[in-house]
C-alpha cells in the first residue's frame, strides 16, 4: 500500500511548471507581459529553432533593484498584489508570481537588469530553478532574459514539442498578439537572425494593424467604435463583409488590454455580421474592450486567456452594436452636396431653379441610373428576349421534360422569323458532347475506369432545378431533391482518390504571394510536400510570406491564397485530430474547389450526370459527410397540403 507524503519542492516545483509553461510561446509571452507591466515601452524578442535553444526578451522598463533579483524566481513572489481584495480588481498583466519559477525550473536562465537610480545592475544564473551565480554587472536600465535548452529537464514534455517551424510560428503569433494589444509599445521579432515584425509604437492601433496583419487586411478593415452599459466600451477594427476569411484565426478580442479568447464575444462579432457574409467565412477583427476592473475575472485559467464577465448581456450587446454600427455606416449611400457654388464675378445671380447638383459617381449611379422600382419612374423599353443558355442544343427551361421538343423560336431585329434549328435528346441515351475539337498535343488526358453501376430499378425522370442549387428528380412515388454541389464533391473526391492524387497543374506567369497567419504559414510549409501532390509549390518568402509558383488547373490564379488558406486550416485541424487523414482533408478541400457552385448555370447534360450518379447510389454522401439529396413521398406532400 502506498503512503501519502508531501512531494519534493523540485518535483512540485516542475508540476507547476507544466501549468504554466507549454511551449516556447508561453515563455515569451510570460516574459513580454512582465515587460509591459514593468512600464516598457520598446521590447524586443529573438528566437533559435522555434525557441527550444534559445529565446532573449530585451526591454527598457523599469528593471529588478538588486536586493529583489533572487526573490523573483520564488514561487508567488510577485508585486502586483498584496491582499485578496487586489484579486477582484486586476489592473495587471501578470499576478500569481509564478512565471519566472515556472520557466526557471525547465530551462537555463540568465538575466542582467538594472532599476532606476543603479549604476550598476545584476547578473544572475539560474539552472533547473537553482542560482548558480550572481555578479554586478554594467547594462542599460531595463531587463535582458535568456532562456536557454528548454525542457531539457523534463523529457516527458520535450518530445511532445513540434518541429522548429511550427513552434517559432507560435511564438510569432504570442508577438503578434501583444503589439495588437500594446499599439504604444514598440516590438522587434527576430528568428534566426531575421527580423520578421517591428512596430513603430506611435499608440496607433491602425499602424500596429498594418505592421502585424500587413497590408491587404489592413486595407479591408473599418474602424468600430461605441459604448454601452456598464462603462463597456468597444474601439477597434473590424473586417469588411468581402473581406471575411474561410477560418477564424484572424479574430483578436483584448479585454482591459489583455489577449483572450471568448465565445461571447465571438458571438457577439459574428451575429452583426449575420446576413452579410458569405456561408463558411468568418469575420476578422482587431477588437479592445474596456470595462470597469471589478466587471471582469482574470484568475479562472493557468494561461490567463480565459475571462469570466461579471454581466455577459451588457459586454455582447455592446460589441454587437458597435460592429453593427459600423457595417450600417459604411453600407449607407452618400449624401447630395445641395449647396450652390459660389457666384463668378461679374456673373448674374444664379435662380434657385438653376442650382446645380455636386454628386458623386456612385450617388449618380444609385440615382440616376437606378432601375425602375428604385426612387426613379419606370422607363418603357422594348420588351427584350428571355435569354436561353444553349448546352447541346436545349434550353434550360425545357430541361423537365424526359424527350424534349423544339422550343419556342427567338427572334431577332436581323432575322426576325427564321427558327434556329434545334437538336432533340432523350435522356434514355447519353448525351453528346459538341466541343471544339482539341489539338492532338491539348487532349486531355484519359478518364479513370469507373466501376459500372447497378441497373435502375425504377425509371426517373429529371422534372427540373430549384433557385439552380437543387436538381428535382421524379421516381415513381418519390421526389428526390439532390444538391448539385455537394454530390459534384463526392464525384471529384472519388476521382481524385482513384486517380492517385495526381492533377494537372499550371505554372503561374506572376507568382502569388501572400502573408497568412503566422500557424498557417507554417503549417503550408511544413507540409509542402502534402501540397506538392496537389498541384501547389510552395515556398517561404521571408517576413512571414509565402510565394506559390504553380496550381491546380482547375485553381484561378485569384482563389490561389483563399484556397491555400483553407488548406492550411485543415492541415491544423487534421495534425491535432488524425495525422493519418492529412492527405484526406486536403483531397476533400480540393474536390469541394473543383467541384460546380449552387447558384451557378449548368446545362443539362451536367445535371443529368450528377444527378445520375446520385440515384444510381454511386453517390451518398459529400466528403464532409453531409447528404447529397433529401426524400420527399407522394404521401408526404398530400399530407403537407392536407389532402390526406
């Protein structure tokens, strides 16, 4: 039988460690909040593989007095709160006194500081939590940290750690996040001798935006800025609807000035946006925050990311409307300028009938060229011929019928009776594709056997399309209403499966380059073989950007970053869920960009196809797992209109 007994203060001591300390990402950002709250205002951060081997945090705050150097590396030593009453009200980054312990205990540390009014400063050692050397030392006021072979005391937690490039991406992102959070504090980030951010900390958030985010997002943000109850007040930034992105790592939510990450206000963010994003894209923002300190609790995770709001109601509300406002302020038309100009000399006075009208391009367009319905009276035009998508010869109107016949003749002002003659299909038989023949050295190359399917047990019939996203399909009893899109997926993932991943790819005359999040970029990178057997080369670029050389050809040049950043969040997900099922995840990413749009014109020989493939039941299921067609009986219908 085991005894109780109290465990050594090492062994405690490195327990504790774990809480705290994760990764090389927690150390800097321990180390870049004690910076903060020490009153710094330019902070520097370097890093060796991804910061296993060495990371050095350099700031001008105030420093450590002497006589306080070794009392900083004890457990629950701090000088950000003195009684229980300071914990409901936490003005301060850091507060438990635990950081320095905890990295102190898994790694070898050097620090030199020097406070105000020193003319000397300190250098200490530090080795598994133990001081090893002390000496006075010359160095600028601030502090100097140096971290040094992290975990090389703790085994069991150093072979969980990812490749080097995967943990400098994090400890990027813990930068990021801080010069977000601090726009007057100036940060440098270097890896591996390279300078990858710097901030100018002029306490602009707009220039800490575009120095973090670059350009492009910087551009496709708005300010937002409004209050609420309860002294909550919301200012920041916040992404145009165009501008939403397919993930949600570009959502930055700062309370009292500290990064967190809360449901509520990703609620909140994402409700204002309702109605006004495309489906699977999420909204970005730079978002600050501001309550009262006794509104908000801190202390309920070791990472301190986690915050508990004292009135949740008040804090979503007034994020929502200060999004939702500017959304409404940006989407409102400008105004008329009603004002006369001023009167040339020697010019007649000008009548109140003559005043002239200063409107802009887009308000002439809103205005003056306006269809009818719109604020303008309806202009009689001659009426114009209903337009009829020509896919083999049949009109999309008459794609409901099982054997078409001739539809109506079109006429023109140049031939105003002749009939264009018109081909005849019946669906029983496969129809026939009318392309321009394809040079000997352009032909495509030759489709994938596939296994036949079963005989039909039943006929159908295809009776049309709904708000062309879903084919109608009659079989005896039965309607089937089959998503186009999603059994289109299916299809491409079976054939991308069988075809051993191998598409045709396309050398792009301009490289696409483009800066994603610093975990997406990585991940890209770290998987670029994975890529390479889809069809994308791709490359670092320095800074943190990453160029793409070649696609898919069936991948515009312009959805080359959209899709690549799509990609990168499946490479995210799958490493953390399956490592197994990377390649899977890509192929049905892949599929689902290749695959027809719901809301897009296809002619009916790619509607028959899809839908053939569906009832013939080669086809259940996209490769998301959603159902690619619903059921609806006859005696469902009449009950619905109740007639039975």
């Amino acid at each position: 039988m085991s005894h109780i007994q109290v465990l050594d203060s090492h062994v405690a001591d490195l327990i504790a460690a774990g809480e705290v300390v994760e990764r090389p990402a927690s150390v800097v950002k321990e180390l870049l909040e004690n910076a903060i709250d020490a009153g710094a205002t330019a902070v520097t951060v370097e890093i060796q593989h991804g910061g296993m081997t060495y990371i050095r945090v350099t700031d001008n705050g105030r420093g450590i007095p002497p006589a306080e150097v070794e009392t900083a590396f004890l457990r629950h030593a701090t000088s950000k709160v003195r009684t229980e009453h300071d914990l409901s009200a936490i003005g301060t980054l850091g507060f438990r006194g635990e950081a320095l312990a905890a990295i102190a205990a898994v790694s070898r540390v050097e620090l030199l500081t020097r406070s105000d009014g020193n003319d000397l400063g300190v250098a200490l050692t530090l080795e598994g939590g133990a001081v090893t050397g002390r000496e006075e030392a010359g160095c600028p006021q601030g502090a100097t940290m140096v971290v040094r072979d992290l975990f090389y005391n703790t085994p069991a937690r150093l072979k969980f750690m990812k490749k080097d490039s995967a943990e400098g991406a994090a400890v990027f992102a813990a930068v990021q996040r801080e010069a977000l959070a601090r726009p007057e504090l100036s940060l440098r980030f270097l890896r591996d001798g390279k300078q990858e951010l710097l901030t100018p900390g002029d306490g602009k958030l707009s220039s800490a935006l575009y120095a973090v985010l670059g350009r492009e997002l910087a551009l496709g943000m708005l300010p937002v800025k409004g209050s609420g109850e309860d002294a909550v007040t919301v200012e920041g930034f916040a992404s145009l609807p165009a501008c939403c992105r397919g993930s949600r790592n570009y959502q930055f939510f700062f309370v009292n000035g500290r990064f967190v990450k809360s449901r509520l206000l990703m609620a909140a963010l994402e409700q204002a946006y309702q109605n006004q994003r495309m489906v699977g894209k999420f909204p970005g923002c730079v978002l600050h925050v501001s309550t009262r300190l006794n509104g908000v609790d801190v202390n309920v995770h070791p990472a301190k990311t986690e915050v508990k709001f004292v009135s949740e109601r008040k804090v979503f509300d007034a994020v929502y409307h200060a999004v939702l406002g500017a959304l409404e302020e940006k989407a409102r038309p400008p105004k008329a300028d009603l004002a006369a100009p001023a009167k040339p000399a020697g010019h007649d006075a000008v009548t109140p009938n003559q005043t002239f009208l200063r409107l802009s391009a887009e308000t002439y367009r809103r205005t003056v060229q306006a269809p009818a319905g719109e604020g303008r009276p309806a202009v009689s035009r001659p009426a114009a011929v209903p337009p009829v998508r020509q896919t083999g010869g049949l009109p999309l109107h008459d794609f409901a019928r099982p054997v078409f016949s001739p539809p109506p003749p079109v006429r023109t002002e140049s031939e105003p009776a002749k009939e264009a003659p018109v081909q005849r299909v019946d669906l029983a038989q496969e129809p026939k594709a009318e392309a321009t023949p394809v040079p000997a050295a352009e032909q495509p190359p030759e489709p994938v056997p596939v296994p036949t399917p079963e005989p039909e047990l039943e006929p159908w019939t295809i009776r049309g399309e709904l708000f062309q996203t879903y084919i109608l399909v009659e079989q005896g009893e039965r309607a089937f209403f089959i998503d186009k899109h999603a059994a289109h997926e299916r299809m491409n993932f079976d054939r991308l499966k069988a075809a051993g991943y191998a598409p045709m790819v396309q050398l792009l005359l301009t490289p696409v380059v483009f800066t994603p999040a610093p975990e997406e970029g990585a991940a890209l990178l770290e998987h670029a073989e994975e890529l390479a057997a889809f069809g994308f080369t791709c490359e670092d670029f320095g800074g943190g950007a990453v160029v793409v050389r070649q696609c898919p050809d069936y991948v515009d040049a312009g959805e080359v970053e959209a899709t690549l950043l799509e990609l990168a969040g499946d490479l995210l997900s799958a490493r953390r869920t399956d490592p197994g099922g990377v390649r899977d995840h890509l192929l049905a990413t892949m599929a689902c960009k290749a695959a027809i749009k719901g809301g897009q014109k296809n002619g009916p020989a790619e509607l028959e196809r899809v839908a053939r493939a569906v009832m013939s039941g080669a086809v259940k299921y996209c490769p998301h797992g959603r159902p690619v067609s619903v059921e609806l009986t006859r005696a469902q219908l009449e009950k619905l209109f109740k007639r039975a």
